[in-house]
C-alpha cells in the first residue's frame, strides 16, 4: 500500500512555517502532517517559505505540495496564485476562494447573500476612527461586542469589550495587525465547529465538534496549547439541528468557492437556538489539539488517513492546457 502511495502521489512538499503572525502554529501542523505522510510511504519533504525562495520551491519539482501554512502569505491566496503559475497542485481552495476566506468582511458578505446568517457587523478604518465614534458603536451594538482584525486567524487581533471604557484599548490591540477592524455582535451562545472536505456537490460536512472554554475564552492559549478546554464530537446536538449547521457549512463553503477542505465556524445563540456564521479557515490547524482531525476520527478515518485524502484532492484551478498556452 505504502509502495503505490508513492508512486500515485511521486514528490511532495509539505509547505508550513511561513512569515505570518501563526508561524508557530503552521510549524505544528506541518511537523505533523509530514510525520503522517512519510509513515504512510510517501515522499515527502518539508518546506519553509519563510527560509527559502519560490525558486527553491521551483527547483524542488514537486508533483504536489500539502499547504499546512496559516495566515498571511500561506492562506490568503497569494502562495496558491504562485502554486498556480509554477504549476504544482496544492491542497486546499484556489486563488479567490482562499482570499475571500481570509477576508471574515467578505465572507460575511457572501455567505450573507446566500442566505447563511452572520452576526451584525460594521468595519471601522484603523487610522482615521475617533473616540466618539467607538463610543457610538458600542451603543449601537450594545456590550458585549466583539472587535477583530479580519484578516488575522488562529484568535489572533481579537478582543471582546464588556464595557466602554475598554473600547479604545480592544481597538488598538486589533489595529496593530490590520488597517480595518471588524465589529462584530456578541453572540452568547455556544461555539461549534464543522470541517468540510470535498467540492461542489460532492462536498461533505463531518462530524460536528462542540468547543468549550474556560469562561467561554477561546484564546490562542486555550486554543493550541491548554488542557482545559473541551471538545465534544460529536456535538451533543439533535439530528434535525446537527443536518441544519452541516448544511449551511457546506453551503458558506460553496458559497465562497472553497475547494479541498476547509472549516466552518459557527456561533449557536442562546436565547433561540439560531446559527451565525463566524468565519471559515481554508487550511484549518492540523496539530495535536486541531479539530478536522478529531471530528474525523469520529467518522472513522485517523489522523494518518486524513492527511492522505486531503492531499488526493490536491489540485490547479487552471487546465493543464491553459498553463501550457500560459493563458
């Protein structure tokens, strides 16, 4: 088995670390992923963008590479548009679907005129926004509210606000990594997550994975490194409303034109049960504490497995033929 995996899949580089602010996460992820292919007999090698050239990428010859990069530079179609022009298959969606994604004000947009709820949002200019007029937001919005800078991922440039006096400082803290902020609704509620893999209609949505948090705080911390968070997979969810949330994460997925795999999160408010989309990760954490692969262990297909099918699906949005005439 592991003899016709190397040769269906011939050279493949595993692309993490990079330069964005998740370099230390994307590390994790792709020590992991490399360990799993390699166990599986597959010729896979690790690659660094952060440390090493396009050219050196190049020269490598690839026949596929598995991006485990996130953020900037590795999620935001900017390496996908290279893969493209080099003409290496890579896992995950294309150009536009990968900066859409990265973008949480377009998604919204999108996802929003395919009839998936998001929570009420404003975006405000990170240089030129005033005193008064945070203050202004946050009685519009009431408090809680949530500000994130939207191009960020992994919680990075978030802050909830409890209170007005603390609106300047959340602002600030999501300015530093962005030149918008996002201003989004408090949802109270719980927080699920839903990993799709596949495309168009043969898209699929597994296994549904329930977070909670100390005091509802998903932070880096909680997120990646801590003990005390808890996930429950399956999501401890009714049949009907476990079909409901899977449906409009493949719809937000298709909606953006994602390809490959992805994950769709979710907020579920408490007081009507109603679902909000909060965003979707195009290349989704694959370390120890990552949820695609939890959920699909509960579908039955382990860690090692996982990493295998998401590489099959690797692949160009242009032709073969359209690289060759280079149109």
């Amino acid at each position: 088995m592991t003899t016709n995996l190397k040769f269906e899949f011939g050279k493949v580089g595993v692309l993490f670390g990079g330069r964005s602010a998740e370099r230390e996460v994307s590390l994790m992820s792709g020590k992991g992923v490399l360990a799993a292919l390699q166990s599986k007999g597959i010729d896979a090698h690790p690659f660094d963008p952060a440390e090493r050239s396009l050219a050196e990428l190049a020269a490598e010859k690839f026949d596929r590479v598995f991006i485990a990069l996130h953020g900037s530079y590795g999620e935001d179609g900017t390496l996908q548009g290279a893969l493209e022009q080099l003409g290496i298959p890579y896992t995950g969606p294309g150009v536009m679907a990968s900066a859409i994604a990265m973008d949480k004000v377009m998604t919204k947009r999108i996802c929003l005129s395919h009839d998936v709820p998001t929570p009420k949002f404003a975006v405000l200019d990170s240089e030129t926004t005033t005193a008064d007029q945070l203050q202004a937001i946050a009685t519009e919005f009431g408090l809680p509210l949530m500000l994130k800078a939207p191009h960020e991922g992994s919680t990075i440039g978030i802050a909830k606000v409890e209170q007005k006096s603390g609106m300047q400082a959340g602002f600030d803290l999501c300015a530093k990594y962005d030149s918008v902020v996002l201003v989004e609704q408090f949802v109270k509620g719980r927080e699920l997550t839903v990993p799709v893999i596949g495309s168009g209609r043969h898209a699929r949505a597994l296994p549904i994975v329930e977070i909670r948090a100390p005091q509802g705080n998903y932070d880096y911390q909680h997120k990646y490194f801590s003990d005390d968070t808890q996930y429950l997979c399956p999501a401890p969810l009714d049949e009907v409303f476990t079909k409901r949330v899977q449906v409009l994460a493949v719809n937000a997925f298709n909606a953006v034109g994602c390809t490959g795999w992805s994950r769709v999160d979710f907020m579920i408010r408490e007081s009507d049960n109603e679902p909000f989309l909060l965003e979707i990760n195009t290349s989704p954490g694959m370390t120890s504490h990552s949820l695609v692969p939890m959920s699909a262990k509960v579908a039955g297909t382990d860690y090692e497995d996982l990493c295998v099918e998401i590489l099959r699906l690797a692949k160009l949005e242009l032709k073969p033929s359209q690289h060759l005439k280079g149109n």
